[in-house]
C-alpha cells in the first residue's frame, strides 16, 4: 500500500460533487480539502486524462466537467479506487460552468481534449471553442493561467487557433512534454489507429 496516500476511510463517499446552486460560483475551499492551484478539465470523458495527472499532480486540484452522468461515474470510481482527494467531478454543461460557475481568476489551466467537433457546418455554433470562448475562459483564468487544446479534427483545430490568436489577452505557448504524454481515453484509440494530434496552448498575458 502507498503510504502515502490518504486511507479509504477518509475519502469521501463520492469524487462528484453535488451541486447545489446553479447561479453561486463553486466554493472551492469546501470542494477540496487542501487550498491548492486548480486545473479544469471541460469535457473530461470516463476520467482517463485527469486521474493520471490528478496522481502525477498532489499538489494541484483538479475538477472535471462532463454533461453525462455515466462517464463521471467512471471518473468517480477510478478516482476513489486511487484514493485521490484532489479530485473532483462536476455534471454540467461546460461553456454554462466556465461563465457562470467558476470563481474569477482562480483556474490555473483549463484542459480540452477532442471536444465535439460537430463536423456539419449548422452545428459549428455548438462548438465550445468559438470565438466567444476565450473571453469565458479570461475570466476564470488566473494570470498567467494557460488553455491547453488537444484534438484530431484539422477544420476544428484551425478554428481553435484563429479565435484565440485574434484575442489580446493570450498568447501561444508550448504544451509541455510532461503534460503531452498524458493521453486521455480517444487519444491512446486514436494514435493505435495513426490518427495524429494537434496540439495548441494559449497563455494568459500578464495585466
């Protein structure tokens, strides 16, 4: 057994938190035992990506985001079976959460990987990363706070670039290699099958 990590008996009874207003930012200190930075991940799938890096980061909270409530059950057993206290799982609707939910200026990165694309040209609306995304985004994010982007569809991938070199406030940087290896569930199926990634990250600039 990892010593280090906290008994069984002091997990909670579940990773998803319940949330209990719909207009109220989250209350961070109640959500997480330790006042630690916070890293979003907004679409998180079955928690592939997050209980990895959740384990490689006890020093960092994660929250994970997802609109359906079989994928964050996954992410809430794989998290307690690790024994993680700095995680955390939220049912919402992504673009709802980071607008309306977040505390100002406290997400230290937001992570979205291989977000819906809605390939058709009438769903591009739908698309979470459009070009009102990274003003949502800079009111979330702490300075100097990062947006990390992963995805496989090109036309996607460009839009992505576009609405956020056109925005002031940010500016590309390089993902980390640590960070890159981390694969999430679509990522490993996709890279057995050839399919590449594309990677793009946009950082806060100081005020």
């Amino acid at each position: 057994m990892d010593n280090d990590r906290p008994s069984a008996a002091n997990l909670p009874a579940s990773l998803l938190w319940p949330l209990r207003s719909v207009v109220e930012p989250l209350d961070l200190r109640a959500m997480f035992p330790a006042d630690q930075p916070l890293e979003v991940e907004l679409g998180c799938g079955d928690g592939s990506f997050l209980i990895q890096y959740s384990m490689l980061h006890p020093d960092r909270n994660f929250l994970g985001v997802e609109r359906l409530l079989g994928r964050l059950r996954k992410l809430d057993r794989k998290g307690l079976r690790a024994r993680l206290t700095n995680l955390r799982g939220l049912r919402i609707e992504a673009a709802y959460c980071v607008q309306y939910l977040l505390p100002a200026h406290n997400v230290q990165a937001f992570h979205i990987y291989f977000p819906d694309p809605w390939p058709k040209r009438r769903h591009w609306p739908r698309r979470l990363v459009n070009e009102r995304f990274p003003t949502l985004a800079l009111q979330a994010l702490a300075p100097e706070g990062v947006v990390y982007l992963r995805t496989d569809d090109a036309h996607y991938f460009a839009q992505m670039q576009v609405v956020f070199q056109a925005h002031p406030a940010f500016a590309a940087v390089e993902t980390p290699a640590e960070l890159a290896q981390v694969q999430t569930d679509f990522e490993r199926d996709f890279t057995t099958r050839g399919v590449r990634t594309l990677r793009a990250a946009y950082q806060r600039l100081p005020s």
